[in-house]
C-alpha cells in the first residue's frame, strides 16, 4: 500500500501561482510513477501531470504546459506541481496518484484525498 497526502491548495487570483505538495508513504513510493489529476465540480477527473520514478519524463496535460511544472524528491518521497500563471478554468480538486505505469486515464491504483485550488478572475 501506499498512502498519499496533498497540501498547498487555496485561493488565489488569477495570474497567481501554488505549489502543490504530495508525500507519500508506505511501499517504496519512490518506485512509482506520481501523477496529478483534477476534478472540477460537475466535470470528470482529468490527467494534469505525471513524472516517471527518475524524475524524467515528464508529461502534461496540453492545457497546463508551459504554465505548471511537476517534479519529484524521491530523498523526500514527496512530488510537487507548481502552478504559475493561473487561470480561473483551473480551478478544482487536485488529486496526486502513484503507479507503476503512467497512464493519463484516472486509473490510477493509488490516490490522495484531493486539495481545493480556487482562482478567483
């Protein structure tokens, strides 16, 4: 098993930035891929990012490229996504997952309990 737990979510305005943390513990989390996904009300969970156990790939969403940055301290066992220049479409739950495997389908095997991120326009 694996647990994770995120931080960092909030309000902030648009053009605002946040970094989102995820800690994980439990098997070697270090091992798996970690992946970031996000719900917004009414709307199905959509991939946000994801990065190999390396630390390289990475991927994302066409939607968020250029603008958040995911990355990993596997001496932390924690993966961050900063988000830069926010939009008020970003707003949602964001979810962080581990894998084996990434996948941008939220079929992921393991997930956090999810961090509101509200941008205000």
């Amino acid at each position: 098993q694996v647990q994770l737990v995120e931080s960092g979510g909030g309000l902030v305005q648009a053009g605002g930035s946040l970094r989102l943390s995820c800690a994980a513990s439990g098997r070697p989390a270090e091992s798996y891929a970690m992946g970031w996904f996000r719900q917004a009300p009414g709307k199905e969970r959509e991939f946000v990012a994801a990065i190999k156990w390396s630390g390289s790939p990475t991927y994302y969403a066409d939607s968020v490229k250029g603008r958040f940055t995911i990355s990993r301290d596997n001496g932390k066992n924690t993966v961050y996504l900063q988000m830069n220049n926010l939009k008020p479409e970003d707003t949602a739950v964001y979810y962080c997952a581990a894998d084996w495997e990434i996948n941008t389908a939220p079929i992921w095997d393991y997930w956090g309990q999810g961090t509101q991120v509200t941008v205000s326009s």
